[in-house]
C-alpha cells in the first residue's frame, strides 16, 4: 500500500566483518572503477536516503578514509571478529532509531540494487519489506524505525531474521525488476554483467555546495560536524564518527565562528565523565537555514538535470 507522507529513510551499510580479497567479500573490492560500499553509498544516495551509516570493524580505518568526502556516518563495531552480522546491524539501528522514520539494511557484500527499487520501498506504506525479485527475496531489508526498540531486544541466536519473525509484525514483499537485489560478490561474474545496467542507474548530477568569503568556510563535511556534535555532544565522538582530526574540528570551528562572528558551539564543564559541546541558539540556526538551502539546491539540481538529459 503506497504511503501518502513523504518518509525520512536512513541507511545502514555493514561491513564490519573480517574479510579477504581472495573470497570476493572485501568492502574495498571494485566492481567497475568504485569499490562495492562507495556504490552502496552513491545509490543510497541517489536515492535521497539520509543519514548513511557504515558500520566498521575489519580495515576501519580504510574504508573510513575511503568514503571520509561522502558525508557518511561511521560506527565501529570494535567486537568484530567475535560476533555476528545482527550485531553490527543493531549498532546502526540503535544509531538511526530516532533520526528517521524507516532504515533502509544491507550488508556491504550486495551492492548492485537500483535507486529506483530503494524509492518503491520508501514509498510504501509497510513495517518491513523486502524487494523480491521473480519470486526470490533479496536485499535491501526496510525497517520501521517503530519497530526498532522490539529488534534490540532480541537476543537469540538466529540474527536479524530471528528477531524479525519475533517481533509479531508480517514481512512483506514488493516485486521489483531488479536482479541486483539477488547477487552478492560470490557472483562476482554476474555481478560484472550488471555493472553497464546499473551504472545508468546511478547515473545522477554531484553538486558540491560550500560557503566562502576569502576562502571556504562552510561545506557538507562542516555540517556533519555539526550534526555529530547536535547528535553527540562532543567534538570527540562527531570526529571519531566521521574519520575527521581532532585538532582539524576544532580548526574547522574556530574558522567557521570567525566568518560567522559569532559562537556556533559552546563547552560546558563539569561532571565525571567530563564536559560537553553544544550547539548555541544562532548555530543550531544557522545549521538549519544551511539544510534546507542545501536540500533546496540539490532537488533543483536533480530536477534540472532530469529535464535536460
């Protein structure tokens, strides 16, 4: 049943787990000239899906420096080589649960799904649904962001199928023309004949956006600065999720509160565990005027680029 409400829809990408290029699972494996979990992203984001979250653990700080310019989210899952896939997933969904209102799931090891299946999905009014494909399911999982709490709790050992089937809700399917949906990199073969196909289908205008004066002061990696530090109140953990310096977010903040000429986070003392940074009044203003001339922007440039080509 199609929704009429336009959805917020988070990703979560795992791969975390412990892999080897000689098996085909590596998330820095290519497929064409861009490796499997940047293709993920650009089809995430194709798909207007925001905020993307990566979840890492084996090579992290590869991969984290890898997609460090593609404004994505990355948590680490430190306890990789000792648990499971599910595990990785409920650090993402933890993340996500009260930042969209549905999360989009795949491992990092299918990467060949469409833009175009990604919005059927979103546009459907269902809890959980999977894309099928001429009666096989596949990948990307849809979540609720309501059923989330249920999923956490879950604690058996049968994964993220296990804690689905125990959360009461009915799965449902939407079929899709869409072979992507079935194939991991195990069909590396297959894989390599849908590149031309889904290519096209990625296809889409990358428009980059900053705010300067002398010299840029403002671009999309200063807002999920931002963002992490509204999310985490500390310029530590926004750093550490984002594959940024801590001296560099500093830097980037003083500059940012100099071109602005006036505070944009403020610290404050106190406690065990420390203190924390907050966005002040003007920054979290300033934060908000900034996405929607962004979303503006990016939805003018998708329209016109849709129109011309």
């Amino acid at each position: 049943m199609k929704s009429k409400e336009k959805r917020t829809t988070g990703g979560i990408i795992v791969a975390a787990g412990k892999t080897s290029e000689r098996n085909g699972l590596n998330p820095l494996l290519k497929i064409g000239s861009i490796t499997v979990v940047k293709r993920i992203v650009l089809t995430f984001q194709k798909a207007g899906i925001s905020p993307i979250v990566v979840i890492t653990g084996y090579k992290a700080e590869e991969i984290e420096h890898h997609l460090a310019d593609y404004g994505v989210v990355f948590l680490r899952n430190d306890q990789y080589e000792n648990s499971r896939k599910f595990d990785s997933a409920k650090i993402g969904l933890d993340f996500l649960q009260n930042k969209c209102d549905q999360v989009l799931f795949t491992p990092v090891n299918i990467p060949m799904f469409t833009p175009e299946t990604l919005q059927m999905m979103i546009e459907y009014d269902e809890k959980l649904l999977s894309p099928a494909y001429r009666g096989k399911s596949g990948h990307p999982l849809l979540i609720s962001s309501e059923l989330i709490p249920k999923i956490l709790k879950y604690n058996g050992n049968m994964g993220l199928r296990g804690a689905i089937e125990n959360i009461g809700v009915k799965r449902q399917w939407i079929d899709v023309e869409d072979e992507g949906i079935l194939y991991d990199t195990d069909y590396i073969d297959r894989l390599d004949q849908l590149l031309i196909k889904h290519n096209k289908h990625i296809l889409h205008p990358f428009v980059k956006i900053s705010i300067e004066k002398e010299s840029l002061f403002f671009d999309s990696r200063t807002r999920l600065l931002l963002i992490l530090i509204q999310d985490t109140h500390s310029v530590r953990s926004a750093c550490k999720h984002m594959a940024l310096s801590y001296s560099k977010a500093w830097s980037m903040l003083n500059q940012l509160e100099q071109e602005l000429d006036y505070a944009v986070v403020e610290r404050k003392h106190g406690g065990s565990n420390g203190g924390k940074t907050y966005l002040t009044k003007e920054g979290t203003e300033f934060l908000e005027k900034y996405q929607q001339f962004e979303q503006n922007v990016h939805q003018y440039a998708k329209n016109e680029f849709e129109r011309l080509f």
